[in-house]
C-alpha cells in the first residue's frame, strides 16, 4: 500500500509546522502537501524514518518492515542490529574475502605439492 503525506506525517507524530520547519519547507509548501494529501516521495520517506519506519527503497534494497527504535535497526523477524555492527559488516566481508584468496593460493600450493611427489 503506497503511504500518503498525511499518514506519513501522523506516523512521525508532526504538525504541520514541525514538519516545515524540520524538513526547511514553506508554510506554502506544506499547506498545499496537506490539501492535496500529496507529497514528492522523498518528503513522505523522511518523515517514515523520522517514525521509525524503512520506506519502501525498492525490490533489490527493500527495507520494508524493516524499524527502527531503543537506538537499534529491526528485523521482521525481531532481530536487532546496532549501528557498529552494520558497519562492521563491511570490514566482515572485506576479511572474508582476503581469506577466500589466501585459501585458493594454499590450495594451489598443495596441488603443486601433490604433483611433485606423485611425479
């Protein structure tokens, strides 16, 4: 379901001038997100993380029911994740591959091994 501007500003618990003033728009502006109940989709997604909620990003980097809340990012399945360990994700996966390599050249290795005893 494609959130609107006013469910998005209720979930993130604003007025109409916190909205303003926080996402630096006119009284103008918001005046007329509010009659239409219309707003480009970046302004509804910043007011879904200000709710604590991941807006829809898309099929390949889909956050959806994803949260945020108590300083952690949420799973749906109830998984919670601190800042640190997401960042540590990319130093995990930059370690993981440095052992991939060091295994293949070792392996390399033991096969040259092999053929030199067995030749």
């Amino acid at each position: 379901m494609k959130m609107t501007y006013k469910q998005a500003r209720y979930a993130a618990r604003m007025t109409k001038k916190q909205v303003a003033e926080y996402l630096e728009l006119s009284s103008r502006t918001v005046a007329r997100y509010e009659r239409t109940n219309c707003a480009p989709k970046v302004i509804i997604e910043c007011l879904l993380l200000l709710a604590g909620k991941m807006p829809r990003i898309g099929r390949r980097h889909c956050f959806e029911d994803w949260s945020f809340g108590n300083g952690y990012l949420w799973s749906p399945s109830g998984e919670k994740f601190t800042s640190g360990e997401i960042l540590a994700l990319h130093i995990n996966q930059q370690l993981v591959d440095e052992l991939y390599r060091e295994n293949l050249l070792l392996r390399k290795q033991l096969k040259r091994c092999h053929k030199k005893r067995s030749g």
